[in-house]
C-alpha cells in the first residue's frame, strides 16, 4: 500500500515537472518567435494594384492586371501581415509610354512613389515585373439625354400636374469613340408605382450600357420630382376660328362656338381661362379634298396645366358662299 502512494506522488510531481517544462519550453518558443519577427527581412509580398492620373484625353479600353508582386524590406512582423491581408498599392498613368500600337509603364521607375505610400518601417526595393502593358485608346465625351424606366398608376381622380422633372436631363459620357458613338442615352434603374396620389421625389441610378473602366459618366444618380394633384373636369365655350379662307370667300360653320372640355389639378383649375386653349379650323382641309362636308380642330395652344383636352363637337359642319 505505501509502494503504491508513493508510486503515486512520484508520477504527480513528474507531470507537474513535464507541464513546467512544457510552458517554458513554449514561452521560450514565442519569445524567439517575436524576436525573430522583430528583425528585418527582405521578402516578396503580392499587393493589390490600381492605376492613377491616366490623362484626360485617354481611356482604359481593358482592365489591366490587378496584382504585381513587390520586394520589400520591412520588420518580419509586418511582412507576416501583408503576406496574409494584401494591401493595394498605386501606379502613375501620367508618364505612360508607348511602343507602336501598345503602352506601357515601368514600374521601377516609380520607387519613390512607392515608397511615399509606406511608412519609414518599410522600403520598397523593387517590383518584380519589368514592364506592364495597358490597353488605351482616346477619349471623346458628349452629351446625351437621360430616358427614365418608369411605370407609374394614379389612384383613380389623380394625375401630375406637370411634366416630371428629371435632375439632371443628361448626362456626358467618355471613352472611346466607338462606345460613345453607340450610346444614344442613358436609361434609369426601373421604377413601379402604382396608386400614386402624393408628390413623385426619388432618386434613380443610371444604367451604363459599358463596364465602368470603359466609360465615365458625370453622374450616377438622377433625381425625378412630380407634383400630383386630384383632377376635375372643365369646360368653357370659344368661338369659331377659321384659317386660310381665300379672300372672296365667306364661311359659315354650324355651330358658331364650340365646346372645350378638359381636366386640370385643383391647385390650377381657377388659373385656367379661356386664353389658355386655341383651337382652329383650317380652309385648306377643304382645298385638299372638296368632297369633304366637314372641318376637323387643330389645337394651337394648350397650358401645361391642361389635361385630357376634347373638343365638342369633334368635327364642324360649314357652308361655303364665294
């Protein structure tokens, strides 16, 4: 029995003499690890790339490699970061050469840029890729108009006011001719309304018909603003007007005045008068077809407060003296 005991706290006091040796030995490890870290190497890292200060006249026609790898000198703690979470780095465009129909920058050139993009813990020592080609071609802009991707419903008794207002109208668009000669405007994102009785005020986002690296365009985002009112029906009684009568001869139409019927939003209905409709008949309708007994209107003028314009009647009877 006391064998056994005494078998006992010996195999204890080994594992505790075991676990000691274990912690110290990984402690030790960690240590040397941070010690080792916090020197300087000299190692390849891989970094994200993206391209700057391409001259005005010029566009990128296809992306160009997203990665190049560089030689840096740098504590081994940072190296370790980078290696695991690569970072992005900057290249100048705005000396870009050209060989023939290519161009091309050389990296290498560009150290101290480079480097100003580092803190004083790291130095670039080079890039490990001599040249990196770049497909351009020039760039023209122009302007096009903005086409709106709407679907809207009033509520039954409502409608605009006026037209919708698009902020901007249009759009100048760059990059190469061939694209920008393809594009006659510029679509919004669709947009769906149904039983729409309030004021219209959304802001859509444009469709480009290109890669962004392809084409610029000088906004994104368009906003569309409309005033939505309830409507009621008009009316009010002009006189015969008739155009192009020869002289010698005299017309006479049945009836004498006709009948304007329209729909306007409440806000404006007491602003509408009698001078905001034109309506005309015109002789040489006749002219054109003497076996006609009747004149069609011609609307002349119309405010943009007026809706859903009618004339009654639709067609004017008249008799011709000469």
């Amino acid at each position: 029995m006391k064998t056994t005991t005494a078998s006992a706290i010996k195999s204890i006091k080994n594992n505790r003499k075991i676990k000691v040796f274990l912690f110290f030995l990984v402690l030790s490890a960690i240590i040397w690890v941070l010690m080792r870290l916090s020197n300087t190497f000299i190692s390849p890292v891989v970094f994200k790339v993206e391209y700057t200060d391409l001259p005005k006249d010029k566009m990128v026609q296809k992306k160009p490699i997203s990665e190049v790898e560089l030689q840096i000198k740098a504590p081994g703690f940072m190296l370790l970061k980078y290696k695991f979470k690569k970072r992005k780095i900057l290249l100048n465009l705005k000396n870009i050469a050209r060989s023939k129909s290519s161009y091309y920058i050389l990296p290498n050139k560009q150290i101290a840029f480079l480097n100003s993009q580092f803190s004083n813990e790291i130095e670039i020592m080079s890039v490990l890729k001599d040249s990196i080609f770049i497909e351009i071609g020039n760039s023209i802009s122009k302007k096009v108009p903005i086409i709106p991707n709407l679907d809207i419903q009033y509520k039954a008794g409502y409608n605009l006011v006026e037209k919708l207002v698009m902020i901007p109208d249009s759009v100048t668009v760059s990059g190469a001719k061939k694209l920008i000669d393809s594009i006659a405007g510029i679509t919004t994102s669709p947009l769906k309304l149904n039983d729409v009785f309030e004021d219209i005020a959304v802001d859509l986002v444009l469709k480009s018909p290109y890669k962004s690296e392809q084409i610029k365009m000088s906004a994104i985002k368009v906003k569309v603003n409309g005033k939505v009112d309830k409507f009621t029906e008009g009316t009010f009684k002009i006189p015969v007007t008739i155009i192009n009568v020869p002289f010698g001869v005299t017309v006479t139409t049945f009836p004498k005045e006709i009948e304007v019927i329209y729909q306007a939003g409440l806000s404006n209905f007491s602003k509408i008068t009698q001078n905001d409709v034109s309506v005309v008949f015109d002789y040489r309708q006749y002219e054109s077809d003497t076996l006609i007994t009747y004149l069609t209107p011609i609307i002349t003028k119309k405010s943009d407060f007026v809706y859903a314009l009618k004339i009654n009647p639709p067609q004017l009877e008249f008799l011709i003296q000469k």
